[in-house]
C-alpha cells in the first residue's frame, strides 16, 4: 500500500516538474506567455493535491497539524491573491521582492523545523546536516534582503545606498558567526542555540548585503535573490527527501541567474560590480563627480507643445523612470489617444530598462491599454526617429544621451535610443538633475530641443488641454 | 541512506542544467513576467509546508508549520494571480481589436 503510494506520488511530481519545465520554456515569447504560466500552475495545483492525498492516507497527521496547516493556507492565499489583484502596476517590482521574501523564508522554516525535530544531542549525519545549513543559511539572507529590497523600491527604506562606519568589521563578525555556527551543526549533537546563531547571522547578512546597494540596481537585486530562493526551495527538498522541491527550486536556481545577467546587461551593469560595490566603500562619493549642467537649454510651455504636436504627422513617445514614478501612464494614454483619432501616427520607443526593471513599461502601458504593435523596441523604434517630426521624452535622461556613443564616460557603449535624430525634441522633466548615471545629457541643452519643466501627470495633463484646442 | 543523496544530488544538478537551457535569450519585455513567473514556481515550497504539518507534535513544531504554511501559500497564490495579471495585460489589446474588427 505504502509503496504504490510513494510510486504514484513520484510519478505525479514527475508530472508537475515537467509542467513548470516547458511552462518556463513557453514564457519565453509574448504569445505563448499566458499559457505557459497557466501550464506552471496546473502542475503547481497537481502538487498539492497528490502531498493533500499522501498526507490523508498516511495518516500520520494529527487534528491540531490539519489546523494549522489548513489556517496557514487560507490566509496565506487570500492575502497573496488579494496582494496580486489590487496592486498597481507601478508597485509590481516590491510585491514581487515581498513574495519573494516569504518563499525563502518558508524554506528556511522547513529547515529550521527538522533540525529541532531531532532531538536535543542526537548527532546528525553530514547528509541531513549540510542542506539543512544551506536551506537556513540562503533561506534567511533572501528573507531579510527581499525585505529590504522591498522596502526600497516602495520608497520607504532611501534609495540611496546605505553605509556607516564599521560596516566592513560588522560583515566580518557576521561571517565568522555564520562559520561558526555552521561548524557547530555539521560538527556537534543537536542544540538549538546553534541554529539560533546561524539564523541570526544570515538575516543580518542579508540587510548587510542589500542595504548598501542603490536603489536603480534594486530590480537586479531581487532577481538574484529570487534565484537564491530558487536553491533554498531546492535545499528544503533535500532536507525532506521530496523530489519536487529540488527540480522546481534548482529550475529557478539557474533560470533566475541567467534572468540575472541579461537584466544586469540590459541595464548596462555588471552583477559583480553591484553586489560587490555594495560590500566595500566604493559606493561613497558616487555621483559626486557628475560634470555639470549645460545651462543654455530652451524653455517650453504646454500651449507651445501641444501646437507642436498638433500639427505633427508622426510622434514618437519615449517614456521613462519619471512617467513610472509620477504614475502618469492614464495621462500619457489619452494624449496618445487625442493624437491617433486626429490622424497623427504615434509609437512608443521603449528602452529595454524603461521603468523599474526590464520590460516593466510595456507591462504599465498595456495596463492602460496601448495597443501591443506601437510600442517599439529598441532597434526598430531607432530606425523610426529619422521620420519622427516631434519625440516626446517623458522622465527619460540616461536612456536617450548621446554621450552613450562616445567614448570615457560612465554610460558608454550603453545602447540608447536615438532620440537626437528626430526632427524636434520635447522633453518633459521635473528637474535639470542628472540621471542615475550622474552624467549631463548634451539632448537637453541641442538646438532642436525644448524643455518642460514639470511634474509628468500634471505636465500631460496641461499638454492634454492645450493641444484638443488644435485639434478642433 | 548515501543511495538516496546521490539520486537527488543528481536530480539537483540535472534540473540545474536544464534551468540554464530554458531560459536563454529573453526579451525584455517579458523580462519582468518571467522573474514573477520563476518566483512563483519556488512557491512549490507549499508542498514542504504540507510534510512538515504531518510531523508536528509540539507548540514550537505547530508555530513553524503554520508560519512555513503561510510564507509558502503567499509565495504561491500570489505569485500566479500576479504574473497571470502581467500576462494577461499583454493579449488583450491583441483580443480587443479582434473584437472591434467582428463588429464593425
């Protein structure tokens, strides 16, 4: 009986494993991506339903377990679904850290479970011992840095990287507490001051990791923490001997670093150079050395703008990080809209790292409805700037400075989009301050450009009402 | 006991490779849909949840599983509804202009 179970049980996670495999394999293009996820939560579902039958016939499970478990469930899923179905899309990237956040700390609590399951001075084998290590170890850092990371991107931890004094001596101890306890694990009888000790130090490793690191390199970070999550998932298995666990976990484990290093590359940098300028002292005195400011840039208002826009015939749209921030997404597509119905052909040229990480201003312009087949990528909408009689920049600066082309500055050999080839340039900016890079962008102050200074919702807003008046 | 860490050891590793084959070149479009995608699969962790409730026996066992339940249930549910929500947002103007076109 016992067998056939474990036999079927086997058999129905090979299942599931092959569904998140190929699940991931559809999401790799647009048409397919739906599909493929549903596929993922199919095998996901197919899961819980074989362990919810392994654990009735086993029988092993006590009333109070059952309640807990079932109680666990309930409110995990309704805060997870509602979390999911009323957040706004600007705030995608800190709910995903949050879930994120949880995972790992459900893998760790696996661990931490079965270590104080045996009990106090048994001695443990190196086969239980080691994952178990692993699974608190990464299991925690990725809980408390996920935390961080959230807290971060929602703006309620700064942005800024965050050092002081004796940060370097404070690593230290917490890596050496972390040897040490993990020394006391693998080595000694089961006591639950040592896992307290290795638990404690992974947490605070974890915001030792994050806290320094600035808040444009965010995305990257909890892209990488979602895979180190993949492996403490990974590690649990090994701790319950469940075969799901690992396939899944290890899947993530690699899919999420190589998701890692093309979000890094996309934003032209390096995860090395992230994570580790975070540990040392290199990230004082950035930006400080951002050159200054060209001074003679020419001044717009919106009536002039929306007389530009009226009487153009192709407009091209180049949103950035200050369209995201100032939420004026609705704004931008009902000027769009103005445009389209009057005759005016607009497209949207939308740099890979637009937003708050990779493809997150597709993801906020498809929420408010702008059809998928005018938003640009890079390439083509670079081969369109030539024929574009007005650009309107929106909250975008590194990601359009020419300065990318030419050689010894921070951004170069960063792809761009040309907007300087376009026949006139609206930019709509808040400030004249710099963009994360800390270098002046030459656009700003060309002859063909004009600025706006002004928040981008009610900047769009004003360019709304001035340009219906042309368009009647 | 060894026979056993072997199997997943090699399991481990294999679906390591396989991680890495699966996801080449991405475009940055869905880059954002497949790290909420990827994050949602590690709610697998649920299934542990479910095997360490069957071993309780203690108040501190109790904590932990309800604790291990929640985190992994949050993880799960939340991370479909959200990606199936990113994902979503990417077929329907494709579905709406269909639409139009069948009516007009």
């Amino acid at each position: 009986m016992m067998s056939t179970l474990q036999t079927a049980a086997s058999l129905v996670y090979l299942v599931s494993a092959i569904c998140y495999v190929l699940g991931v394999h559809l999401m790799r293009s647009p048409k397919s991506a739906r599909n493929g996820n549903l596929l993922s939560g199919a095998g996901m579902l197919l899961a819980v339903i074989m362990v919810t039958i392994e654990l009735i016939v086993q029988g092993k499970i006590t009333a109070m377990g059952w309640l807990v478990l079932i109680a666990g469930l309930v409110l995990g899923v309704l805060y997870g679904v509602i979390k999911a179905r009323r957040v706004e899309m600007t705030a995608v990237p800190q709910l995903v850290s949050l879930f994120n956040a949880v995972g790992g700390g459900a893998a760790a609590a696996i661990g931490i479970f079965d270590y104080f399951h045996m009990p106090t001075g048994s001695s443990l084998s190196l086969v239980f011992s080691i994952p178990v290590l692993l699974d608190i170890v990464i299991g925690g850092t990725t809980f408390s840095g996920s935390l961080i990371a959230m807290g971060k991107l929602a703006g309620k931890i700064s942005g800024k990287p965050i050092s002081f004094p004796g940060a370097r001596i404070c690593n230290f101890i917490v890596i050496i507490a972390m040897i040490v306890g993990a020394v006391l694990i693998i080595g000694f009888p089961v006591t639950p001051w040592y896992l307290a000790l290795v638990l404690v130090a992974s947490l605070i490793f974890g915001l030792l990791m994050t806290l320094p690191i600035g808040g444009a390199d965010m995305p990257v970070v909890v892209s990488l923490l979602n895979a180190f999550t993949g492996l403490a998932v990974a590690f649990a298995g090994f701790v319950i001997n469940n075969q799901v666990l690992i396939i899944a976990g290890a899947l993530v484990g690699a899919a999420g670093t190589i998701l890692t290093l093309q979000m890094a590359e996309a934003m032209h940098r390096s995860v090395a150079n992230i994570i580790v300028g975070g540990f040392g002292a290199g990230a004082t005195g950035k930006g400080a050395a951002a050159s200054d400011v060209p001074v003679n840039v020419t001044e717009t208002t919106a009536d002039d703008i929306g007389l530009q826009l009226g009487y153009a015939h192709n407009v091209m749209i180049v949103p950035g990080y200050g369209l995201a921030a100032a939420q004026a997404q609705h704004e931008l597509a009902e000027l769009a809209k103005l445009l389209t119905d009057s005759g005016i052909n607009v497209n949207y040229a939308i740099h890979p790292v637009a937003g708050r990480m990779p493809g997150h201003m597709n993801v906020l312009l498809a929420d408010v409805n702008v059809p998928y087949d005018q938003m640009k990528q890079l390439e083509d909408a670079n081969s369109m700037f030539e024929d574009t009689d007005v650009s309107l920049v929106i909250g975008a600066n590194d990601v359009t400075n020419p300065l990318a082309r030419e050689s010894g500055n921070p951004i170069s050999g960063m792809p761009i989009l040309n907007v300087d080839q376009s026949k006139s340039v609206v930019v709509i900016k808040r400030s004249m301050s710099t963009g994360y890079a800390g270098v002046a962008n030459p656009l700003f102050s060309d002859d063909k450009t004009t600025m706006f200074f002004a928040d981008a919702k009610t900047g769009l807003q004003d360019i709304i009402a001035a340009t219906k008046q042309y368009l009647d | 006991m060894s026979q056993q860490l072997f199997t997943n050891l090699a399991i481990f590793i294999l679906s390591l490779l396989v991680g890495f084959e699966v996801m080449s070149k991405i475009p940055a479009t869905l880059q954002t849909p497949m790290m909420s995608g990827a994050n949602a699969i590690h709610g697998v962790v649920v299934v542990g949840a479910f095997v360490i409730a069957a071993e309780a026996n203690n108040v501190a066992l109790y904590i932990l599983a309800f604790l291990c339940a929640f985190f992994a249930a949050v993880n799960v549910a939340g991370g479909y509804t959200l990606t199936d929500r990113m994902l979503h947002m990417f077929d329907r103007p494709k579905a709406s202009k269909n639409d139009d076109g069948g009516d007009k």
